[in-house]
C-alpha cells in the first residue's frame, strides 16, 4: 500500500525567500553564544605615563612598551616603569619603540632617538636642522637603525644619526612606516 501525500511546491519566491533568510538570520544570531574577551583598561591611575598612548611594541623579554604624550611606559604585567625628562628623554612625545639588536630599547620623538638600557637612558640627536622634526617609525636591519619621519629618512649606527641618500629619495618625504624585506636576514 502506497501513502498518498499532496504535491507540495516548496520553491519560496521573491519577497518571502528574503523574508525568511532574515528572520532565520536575526533568530539563529540570538540564540549562538558569542565569545567575550576580557578586557584590562591602564590608565595613568594604575601608573601609565600619560593617557595618549601613540605606540605600543612588546620586546623580546615580554615587556610592552607605550609611547605617550608624556614619555615611555614600560609594562611588566603588573606595574609601569616610566620614562621622561627626568630619566633623560629631550622630548615627552614619543611616538615610535623598537629593540635594538642588544637588547636595548629605541625610542623617537620630536628631534631624536633615546636609547633605554640597564645603563639608563641616552639621547641622540637628529641631525642640525631636524631639531623640531618627529620620529614616526623605527626599524632595525642588523646594527643599523631606520628612522622614518616627517622630514625624510635617516639611519643611526655606531657614527651617529645621518640622511639617507636613496635613489628615488629627494629628502623631504613624510614617512609614517618602514617594512622590512624578506631578504633583511
């Protein structure tokens, strides 16, 4: 004995097609349970140097680094250790951090790099003329430091900060970022 069943035509068109897509959307959307991240806000209250941080860069050893409006702010997961001009930094506004090959840290700002060690804290001067210049980006290939900023782009290495002289380069280009080649090994 054979069931009869009616010959139903399940083809939904136009309109009610859309229709229902939405609807099973916004319903299935509702019912699946979302990830929630944990959040943890720093702020000066918990010691960070000022409140507009420019740069973030976490370093070999796990410590993040903030560039801010008021120096560097180097975390260790629990407290702030903060750089300024009474560590020795010339200028507040950093807005770039890399590590250098040794394990130190590189930090630009307005007019220069200050290197931050174990020793303490060393400023090197943009070259005369580029004193009221900020440093938008670092990069380190091997001992030789990159440094883009507003004004062109330099390099520092053990003889000091000096322009870079690259074909296709005049000398006045803003650069915001340095990227590394595959061939930088």
């Amino acid at each position: 004995m054979t069931a009869w069943a009616p010959s139903v035509d399940m083809k939904l068109h136009g309109p009610l097609k859309y229709f229902l897509c939405v609807l099973y959307s916004v319903i299935s959307a509702g019912l699946l349970p979302a990830q929630r991240y944990a959040f943890i806000n720093y702020s000066v209250r918990e010691g960070l140097a000022q409140s507009q941080v420019r740069c973030v860069f976490e370093d070999s050893r796990g410590y993040l680094w903030a560039g801010t409006l008021g120096g560097v702010s180097r975390f260790n997961g629990t407290t702030f250790q903060n750089y300024g001009r009474e560590e020795g930094l010339p200028n507040n506004q950093v807005s770039a951090i890399t590590e250098l090959s040794d394990g130190s840290i590189a930090a630009g700002s307005v007019g220069g790099i200050s290197v931050i060690s174990a020793l303490g804290v060393k400023s090197y001067p943009l070259p005369e003329g580029y004193s009221e210049t900020t440093v938008n980006t670092l990069l380190v290939i091997g001992d030789t430091l990159w440094i883009g900023t507003e004004n062109g782009l330099f390099f520092g290495d053990s003889q000091g900060i000096r322009p870079a002289a690259l074909n296709g380069l005049s000398g006045g280009e803003h650069i915001k970022s340095l990227i590394p080649s595959r061939l930088d090994n």
